[in-house]
C-alpha cells in the first residue's frame, strides 16, 4: 500500500449475525458469498486500498479465491477488531486507526452485508469527494436519508473514535453544526442489507446484480 493514498475503504466484516443464525458473509450468493461480493468491487473500484475489518476467529474463507491471487491481494488487507463483540463502533475505530496510517484524503464505510451495492455507485462517490474537496462526509441517501455507504474526511476521525459499542456513524449526522454532502441515488434495493433469514430469501429471489 503506497503512502498518501486517495480515498480507502474501511470495509465491516466483523459482526456476529446474531439475527441470521450463522455467518451471513459466508452465505451463497451469485455463485460466490454475500461477503465477497462488496469486496470484490471495492478492489476493481477507484478506491486506493481496503482495509477489511474481521472478529479474530475468522479464517475469511467466505473469500474467493482469486482476490487472494497477487494482482488483487495487493488491493487489501484484513486487520482483527478483538473488541468486535462491544459493538460495531469498535470495528469502526479498528479500522479508522488502520486507515490513518497511510494519510488518505478519504475514509469510505463499507458495510459486507450490502451484497447489491454497485460497483457505479463506489466509483461515483469516490470521484465526488475527490472532486468537492476535503467536506466532513459524502453520504449516498436514498429519499433524503443517508446511508452508507459514507466517505469521511480525515477530520472526521476523532468523532469517530467516541462513538461506543453499537453506535454507528449515521450518530454524526444529528449534529446540527455538521455539514457535510448527500448523493441521492434512486435504487433503494441497492442499499439492501442482509439481517436476517427472510432477507436472505429476498436476496436470493432477487438474482445477482453486478
């Protein structure tokens, strides 16, 4: 990972899923599993790097095999939250912390149970915060409501680290005093996240989308 990087992403892939029942990154889906399919775009995406946030016990093998070949393995990296079963604010920070090293101009939240997320939508995001300039946060909204995923400026990252066990960063956005950009998108079924076992249905009812 070179120095001074562009924007990277801090992609969330320590949870418990306590409401599926079991591993939901690990789940079938379009041929691979929920969790590779977020993953698989951040690499071939305009994003630096990915810094994918995982519980200690996780082996990852919920990964394809080809982001582990070299031309992509250069693209990522995982770092272990051992605080991950506090809430997702620790993986947050596990990650923020890991993403600061390499002075990015911006820090984007991806979540790995967003499996419908496009590539388009990465990419986009990405040129916008890179063309508005250091603004706290770009956010892609759907009906006025922001979701992630989110790019943070650097700035941003001591607010971050207050947040507690499952406080998430949407939190920021009630601070009157913050102004940050919103990217309105038109698709909410590419925001879908995956909880639970009828969403999974859903998911698979729906087809894979690239």
């Amino acid at each position: 990972m070179k120095d001074k990087c562009g924007v990277i992403a801090v992609y969330l892939a320590a949870g418990k899923s306590r409401r599926m029942g079991v591993n939901k990154l690990a789940l079938p889906f379009g041929g691979k599993t929920i969790g590779n399919s977020v993953l698989e775009k951040a690499v071939n995406s305009k994003l630096d790097f990915t810094i994918v946030v995982k519980r200690e016990e996780d082996s990852l093998r919920w990964i394809d095999d080809t982001l582990f070949e070299t031309t992509f393995r250069e693209r990522w990296k995982a770092v272990v939250c051992r605080e991950a079963d506090k809430g997702q604010a620790h993986s947050l920070q596990s990650g923020l912390l890991a993403a600061m090293e390499t002075e990015p101009k911006g820090i984007m939240v991806l979540l790995a149970d967003q499996p419908l997320l496009p590539l388009r939508i990465i990419n986009d995001m990405v040129s916008r915060y890179l063309l508005q300039g250091r603004v706290p946060f770009l956010a892609a909204s759907f009906q006025g409501i922001p979701r992630p995923p989110i790019i943070f400026s650097p700035q941003m990252v001591p607010d971050l680290l207050k947040l507690v066990g499952d406080e998430g960063a949407r939190q920021l956005f009630k601070k009157r005093e913050l102004t940050g950009m919103l990217v309105e998108y038109e698709n909410d079924a590419d925001f879908f996240d995956v909880d639970t076992k009828n969403d999974y249905q859903w998911l698979k009812g729906c087809g894979h989308r690239k």
